[in-house]
C-alpha cells in the first residue's frame, strides 16, 4: 500500500499540513521548520532490492528538499497510552527505519528518520537512551525485532544487527503531536490551504487513500471496521460507490442457499452486519445512502452470478438484512399498484410470512420495478400511510 498505512488515516495528512504550517519544537530552543520543504503523504513504496531486508517499505510521509529529506511513520491511538520500545507501532518502525539504512546511507542529501505519534513519548525517550547504553539489553531487542518482522512480513528471514539499530536510534527523532493540538490548528486557513494542497496531490495518484469527507469526488462506500479487503465499484446519480468485496462476497453465498420467498437475516447468517462501517459525505441522507447502497449491491450481485435470484434489501446501522425471491417479488408488487390511480401501496403485515418493516415494502417496490421493468417509481407514487415509526422514505 503507498501512503497511508490504514487506508484513509487523517492524522498522517493533518500532521502533514500542521508541520507545513508550523514550527515545532522539541525542546526549549531546538525547533524544526520544514514549512520550505515538500510534502508527499503518499509516497511510492521502496522497491524490495533497495531495501535492507529485501522487503519492499511503504513509508507514510515523506518531506524533502534538494538538500534533506524525512521519512516519517505516523502512529496515532484513540486511547491514551504511553509509547514504549515494546509497543507493536514502534518497533514496526524502527523495523521499517532499518530496512532503509542502505537507502540512507547512499545519499547525497541528508536522511532523517521521524516517528510522528499522538501518544506520550517521553517514557520511550527514557528507554531509547537506557537501550543504547545496555548491550545485553540491546542483544535481546535484536531477537524482538526479528519477531515482529516474522509477523510483518512474510519470508521476512533477515537479521536485524545491533549496529544498524543503534545507527538508526541516533538518526531517529520522535514527534508528539496530539489530536487536540491538530484540532485547534485546524482552525488557521493557513492550515487548512496546506491539507487541501496536500490531499489533493495524494488524490491525484491514489484517490482510495483519501478520507471520502475530503475526496473532491462525493463517495459512499461499505466496508468492514477492520478496513480490510478490496472495494467493488459503481458509479450512482454522480456518487462512487463502494462496497467492500468481503461483504459481497458473504450476501452472494447467503443468497444462493435461500429457498423461501421473502427472509430475513440477522448478524448470526450475516456476520458483517455486526462490524460493518458507512461511510458517506455529510450532506447525504441515511434514507439516500440505503438506496445507493441497496441497488449497488443488487447490480453487482446480478453482474456476480449472471441473474438475480433474490432482490437483497440494506438499511445502515441496522443489524439486519431482507431478501426477497425475484419472481415472488415482482408478482407482489403488481398486485399492490393501481393502474387507474398509478399508485402503489405497501404490503401488509398479514400478506408475507414475516414481518417487515415499512421501507422493505419500499425497497420491494423501488427495487423489483427497476431491475425487472427497468422503471424508476417516483417515491410519491407510493401510498405511505403507516402507525409504524420506523417507516422512514427511502429518498429519490
């Protein structure tokens, strides 16, 4: 992956844009001002050959000029936790530092490594200056470091040598910037100017890296609070949507083992619906997001299996599902449409085999009419009179 490590990471372009925009000092008198420099928040991966583990390294900011350059790790935490020499982010980074120890070292500019967090710091600093004084301690360090690259990376076989640690630690500076501090930075137009400047450089090469509440394009998409997994695309009334391939993957499965006409699923048949994350752009909806998502879903699970069996039925924040047998629906929905009057009503409680909540009788309407009759149905064609307060329009 280029750029950010967890797709989306705002924290590494606000530390991007508040160190384009601010002076920060380390210490009484010892700044740092790279507000001259370049910025890239989604530089290309070292390549495996250029690396000293033979491991090719995504690195999450890089900030240069012709005569310096830092490669910088951002680790940041919604919980309050010191960072020590044994948390998993920094040796990850110290892994990923040593691994470009022959890149620095063959440069004509100045290579500096930064390791930029939101957690407190100064235990760490503590632990750094003991390691560096301690052979014996330095010798077992060594061996958790080989540990932790077993788990990074796979085949990953190489040793990692005291020397090249300690080379690191002493070119190494630590950055605390925490979240409130980016927060009232954020309030300088400065700030925001450099951030926009910076996330559209990154969009401009990766656009899946950028947070869809500043993507210039308005996104939807579906995935898994884990962020895992690879996203399938369509384009809906001007908006990107995506749905992560995991969670299609387990909707396909669940449809093709369905018999009945009309079934509801639970996080017990489903198991995304528990860990599942919406993201959409603030102007949206929810009613609009369920719509979108809904039909995406629908088209590339027709597009999967070359028909469509079942009409799947989404809501966000929901932790259930409604599927629905094509044919059973369509027959459903034509008897619930006055042709005189060209309006359609919802489908009682005493009609279907289960309850269903209003907006599935909407979906059925919306959905069988435009996959089936390829007929966009004007939502005030639809007679939504109900004591259900759950019956909330899905929107045009």
């Amino acid at each position: 992956m280029n750029g950010a490590q967890k797709t989306g990471d705002k924290y590494n372009y606000d530390v991007a844009a508040f160190l384009k925009t601010n002076v920060y000092e380390y210490s009484p008198g010892v700044l740092l001002d790279l507000r001259k420099f370049s910025f890239d928040a989604a530089p290309n991966p070292f390549p495996a050959v250029a690396t000293s583990f033979n491991q090719k390294i995504s690195i999450d900011l890089v900030i240069s000029t012709s005569e310096r350059e830092y490669l910088c790790e951002c680790k940041s935490s919604d919980s309050p936790r010191r960072l020590s020499k044994d948390s998993k982010e920094f040796k990850e980074s110290l892994l990923q530092f040593i691994g470009l120890e022959d890149y620095r070292i063959r440069q004509p500019r100045d290579v500096i490594y930064l390791t930029i967090t939101n957690m407190p710091t100064r235990y760490l600093e503590k632990e750094i200056r003991d390691l560096k004084k301690d052979f014996d301690k330095m010798q077992d360090y060594s061996l958790k470091l080989q540990k932790q690259g077993r788990q990074k990376w796979s085949g990953f076989e190489s040793e990692t040598g005291i020397d090249s640690i300690i080379s690191v630690l002493d070119n190494l500076s630590l950055i605390q910037i925490e979240k409130g501090r980016l927060k009232e930075a954020a309030k300088d137009r400065r700030f925001q100017e450099a951030l926009v400047e910076i996330v559209r450089n990154v969009e401009r090469k990766h656009p899946k890296l950028v947070p869809i509440s500043l993507a210039t394009k308005a996104h939807l998409r579906l995935g898994l609070e884990t962020g895992e997994g690879s996203y399938l695309e369509k384009e809906k009334l001007g908006y990107d949507v995506e749905i992560s391939s995991k969670i299609l993957d387990q909707i396909t499965a669940f449809e093709t083992s369905l018999k009945e006409d009309i079934v509801k699923a639970t996080v017990r048949e489903l198991p995304f619906l528990k860990i599942c994350q919406l993201s959409k752009t603030q102007e949206m909806s929810m009613n609009q997001a369920a719509k979108l998502i809904t039909e995406t879903i629908n088209d590339l699970i027709e597009e999967r299996l070359g028909n469509l069996s079942y009409i799947a039925i989404f809501f966000p924040n929901l932790f259930e599902m409604y599927f629905a047998k094509t044919y059973w629906a369509s027959k459903m929905v034509d008897s619930h449409v006055s042709p005189s009057e060209n309006r359609y009503s919802l489908i009682k409680e005493n009609e279907v085999a289960i309850p269903i909540p209003p907006y599935v009788s909407i979906f059925l309407i919306t959905e069988t009419r435009r996959l089936i009759n390829g007929i966009i149905v004007d939502p005030n064609r639809i007679d939504q009179t109900t004591n259900d307060s759950t019956a909330s329009y899905i929107e045009s």
